[in-house]
C-alpha cells in the first residue's frame, strides 16, 4: 500500500458523501478521492455495491472496485431504515459535495433531496447523476450508460456503414457523466467560495454560508456535449453524419489499416503537408503530387482511392516497420494497443501510468495511476476499494454516536 504523500492533494479537507451504485457516480466520487476529497461512500448492509461482484474477481471481490473505490470510507446504512436516513441526513449536512445517481425523486422520498438539504444548509452541493436529468418527460425511466450512448448520439456514428452500431468496449457513456460531474462539482464548490463559503451550522440570522447549487448531470446529454458539429451540420446543411468504420468522417486520410503481420495501425494524415509526407513515404509520389489532393476537400470525393493505396503500402508491412518508416517521415501513427501492449510500453511507464499496491494477504497487483497530472498538488492512492462497512464505527464516531448507539444500530439492522 502506498503512503500518502505529504500534500495531501488540491481537495483536502473537502468531504464528499456518495449515495449511488455502479459506474457514474462513483467514478465522479472516485476523482475527488483521488485529488484529497474525504469520500464517504453509503453501501446497503445487504451486500453493498453491485460493482464489488462485477467482472474478473479476487477472493469475491472485484478487481474494478479496487481502482473504482480507492481512497473511500464505507460504511453501510439501510436508507428505507428511519434511522438509517437520519445518519445519511447528517452526513449530507456536513458534506461540502453529495453525489448520487439514484432515479429522481428517490432522494426526496427520503428527505434527501437537494430543496430539503438546502432548507437547512444553503452551501449544499448537489451532484445528481441519471440517465435523462431531473426534469423532462423521460425523468423518471431508467438509464445507463448504453441508453445515454445511443441516445446521446455516440452509438449512430460508432461501426461500419453496412452494420448495426457498435458499442465501445468500456462504459463510456457513465464515464463521460462522471466527468461532467466532477468539473460542475468544481464549478459549484468555487461559487460556493466566493459567495460566503462553507456553512457554520447555524440558522437564521446566525447563519453563514456560500451559495450552494444542483449540479444536474444527464447521461445522454454527457455524451451529447462530444458530438462535435452534428447540431450545425444538420440544421444548415441538412447533414445526417453516418458510421464510417474506422475512419474519421470528412477528414482524410485518418483510418485504420492492417499490417502484413496483422496487427492494426491507426495513420493520420489528414493535414494537407502531412499527407504529402505519407504519400511520399509509401512510394505514392502520383498522389503526393496531385494537385486535386493538396487540401482535404480535394481530398474527401477520392477516400476510397487514398485509403486503399495505404492498406496496399501496410499489407507489405509488417507492424515495426510501418511505425519505424512512417514515424521517421513524421506522419501521425500508432499501434492500437491491448492492455499488454499498454503495460510493458515506454511512454506508459516513462509517465507512470501504473501504481503498484498489495492486496490485503499481500499479492502485489498494479494499478491505473491517477490523472490529471498536477505539477504541485498531485492525485495519490492512499488505499485500495474498502472492505463493506470498514469505516462504519469511525464514520459514526465522527457524527457523535457513542459505542451503545452504533451497537444498537447494529443490532436494529441499520448498518
């Protein structure tokens, strides 16, 4: 386990309660816990997380929730438990960020809801993850990351022309949700800051506090806001943009082509003196010297013929090769990496993109590193994902239960 460095990271002293399960809201907890935020993470009694039992596991455990979960406090709470809500009520009220992705309208059954937080702490920050936003005729549907991704736009244009549409391989669209979490939960937290700060605590006239606000994160629209010119190339030039494989659509040559060897290679060279540069370096001095092919609107009507003189060059290539000729002539390329090509590259480990930990019994195992990189305030694994419930009685103890109170809580099923 890695100790923790003596800056404790650009969040310090901020706590975060996480109220949520599975990828988005998580992963946008998981980045504050990164960065030095104390992350408080509810798990019900029953089991916790879903996550912990998801994919390649180790003694029961997930290996995803060793990275998903590092650097936060579990404890567990049965949220329909009266009681269990009041613990979660006073959490919420000492935290500067709640993030939660549950459907709308559950946290407020609760007494949970962002308007009845704010009633009593007006500094609350709320960031609430879901699959359609807090309003909206599809409010209340269920949406993962799969629904965001098509309905966001990402799905239409992902895969071949004469297919169906692919998914990427990962959850992106729950990720790129975590994302815009993290960066409306900076934004608020500086509002917050500058309008009076944290709350003191106290009501009326007594009381002190910054502005606090709802940061309302829908999934669809996360995947949305990377759609690029879709909106203007529709509504001006009545442009439906269509999968196009492994191309980059109207910009070319940027594809994907397979060595000789076959392994696949991406090659970009859709700058007009970099596709100079390519053409020459594949012994296509015809097409280098193509006036029609010296700007890339040229270049879009003859695609097909640009990409099948490249195939033709890698196909009598094998994958050192190609990268060794095209990199000396200058022209963006690159290898589409596995994770074993990941984990023993030089730029990869040059960067320190992987951090090695121990499990509890001692087996080493290695983890993503944390990015952004910053210069002075960097991000540290402090621990590995939880056990469920490991910080039940510190958590409880900070709250101001004595051990009788967390015994009974124990004994009534509340944690």
């Amino acid at each position: 386990m890695s100790t923790l460095p003596k800056n404790k990271g650009p969040l310090a002293g901020i706590k975060v309660l996480e109220l949520g399960t599975l990828i988005a809201g998580p992963f946008c907890s998981r980045m504050l816990a990164e960065f030095g935020a104390e992350v408080i993470k509810v798990e019900s009694p029953d089991g916790g997380d879903p996550l912990r039992q998801w994919r390649v596991l180790k003694d029961g455990t997930s290996l995803w929730w060793s990275v998903q979960a590092r650097n936060k406090k579990s404890i567990t709470l049965n949220m329909k438990d009266a009681q269990g809500q009041e613990i979660a009520r006073r959490l919420a009220l000492e935290a500067d960020i709640i993030v939660e992705n549950y459907r709308p309208g559950v946290l407020e059954k609760w007494n949970l809801g962002y308007e009845q937080l704010k009633g009593l702490n007006p500094a609350t920050i709320m960031v609430r993850l879901s699959g359609y936003g807090q309003t909206g005729p599809m409010k209340d549907l269920p949406g993962f990351g799969a629904i965001g991704e098509s309905m966001g736009g990402l799905r239409y244009v992902s895969g071949h022309a004469d297919r169906p549409p692919v998914r990427v391989g990962i959850s992106i669209g729950d990720s790129v949700a975590a994302l815009h979490g993290v960066i409306g939960a900076m934004m608020a937290l500086r509002h917050r800051d500058v309008t009076g700060g944290r709350w003191n605590g106290k009501s009326g006239v007594d009381c002190i506090a910054g502005q606090g606000q709802m940061v309302d994160v829908a999934l669809y629209e996360s995947v949305f806001n990377l759609m690029e010119s879709l909106v203007p190339e529709f509504d001006h030039a009545g442009v439906v943009r269509e999968r196009t494989g492994g191309a980059l659509p109207g910009i070319v040559p940027s594809n994907t082509y397979t060595t000789g060897d076959g392994e696949n290679i991406v090659i970009a060279g859709n700058g007009d003196a970099i596709f100079r540069r390519l053409m020459i370096a594949i012994g296509r001095g015809d097409l280098a010297n193509d006036p029609g092919l010296a700007r890339n609107d040229g270049r879009v009507p003859r695609t097909l013929e640009i990409d099948q003189a490249i195939q033709a060059w890698c196909s009598t290539q094998d994958i050192d090769s190609a990268l060794d000729i095209l990199k000396g002539a200058d022209v963006p390329v690159g290898k589409i990496y596995s994770v074993r090509d990941m984990m023993s590259d030089p730029q990869f480990l040059a960067r320190g993109m992987f951090e090695q930990h121990a499990f509890s019994d001692g087996t080493p195992v290695k983890l993503p590193a944390i990015t952004p990189k910053l210069s002075e305030t960097p991000g540290h694994t402090a621990w590995m994902g939880p056990g469920l419930g490991e910080h039940n009685d510190e958590v409880l103890r900070s709250l101001g239960y004595d051990d009788a109170q967390i015994a009974q809580f124990k004994k009534n099923k509340t944690i």
